[in-house]
C-alpha cells in the first residue's frame, strides 16, 4: 500500500505541475488547450469551494491502509508529501492555487483575443 500511496503523490504533483505550467506546453494544441482550462476549473473549483480533491482522498485511503501517519513512512512519501501539501496556512495556498488558475486563464484569454484579432484582419492581396 505504500507503493500506491507514492504512486498517488507522484500523480498528485504531476497533476500540480500540470495545472501550474499546462499553458507553456499548450498553444497549438486545442485538446490539451481545453484539457487544461477544464484542470484549471477543477483546481479553482477544489481550492475555493467544498470539494476534496480525489486524489488527496485517495492518497489518505492508501497511507491509512498501509499504517502510514504523514510523517512516518518512506522517505520520497515524505518528501513528496511535503512539496504537495507545503506547511503553509491553508488560505494562503487557495489564494495562489486560484492566482495560478486564474493566471493561466487569462494566458488563454489573450491568445484567444489575438485569435480573434487576427481572424478580423482584413486579408491583404
């Protein structure tokens, strides 16, 4: 169980990197595009409102069977452990999640404003 549970924190700080730096890797590629505006929505949706996330659910589920408390255990858990879940007040990380999310959303906003921008050029012979 503890194989799955630094398996979950590997994907967990995958998804992270993801939702922080997905729109570096995403212009001109519309699927991921829309992939990660919907991962941003999903992170700004998870840090402001009432939902778990899943994959901390699943972390705690597979630590817990494996008899692991958050500081004891392997040391990539624990190190892992500490880069997804920073000791920092939990207001201050949902106050740069959202700033990260809605820093990526306005990187779209602005290619799609020049998108549109350039579709209304007129055409030169």
């Amino acid at each position: 169980m503890t194989a799955a549970a630094i398996l979950i924190l590997l994907v967990h700080l995958i998804w992270i990197l993801l939702v922080i730096f997905g729109a570096l890797f995403t212009r001109g590629r519309p699927f991921w595009t829309i992939a990660h505006v919907l991962a941003l929505v999903w992170g700004i949706a998870t840090e402001a409102g009432p939902w778990p996330c899943p994959l901390s659910l699943a972390e705690q589920y597979f630590e817990a069977k494996a008899g692991i408390a958050a500081w004891h255990g392997s040391f990539l858990l624990h190190t892992l452990d500490a880069i997804v879940y920073p000791n920092i007040s939990s207001w201050v990380i949902t106050v740069i999640g959202i700033a990260v999310c809605v820093f990526n959303l306005g990187i779209y906003l602005w290619r799609f404003r020049k998108y549109l921008s350039l579709r209304r050029a007129p055409s030169r012979p």
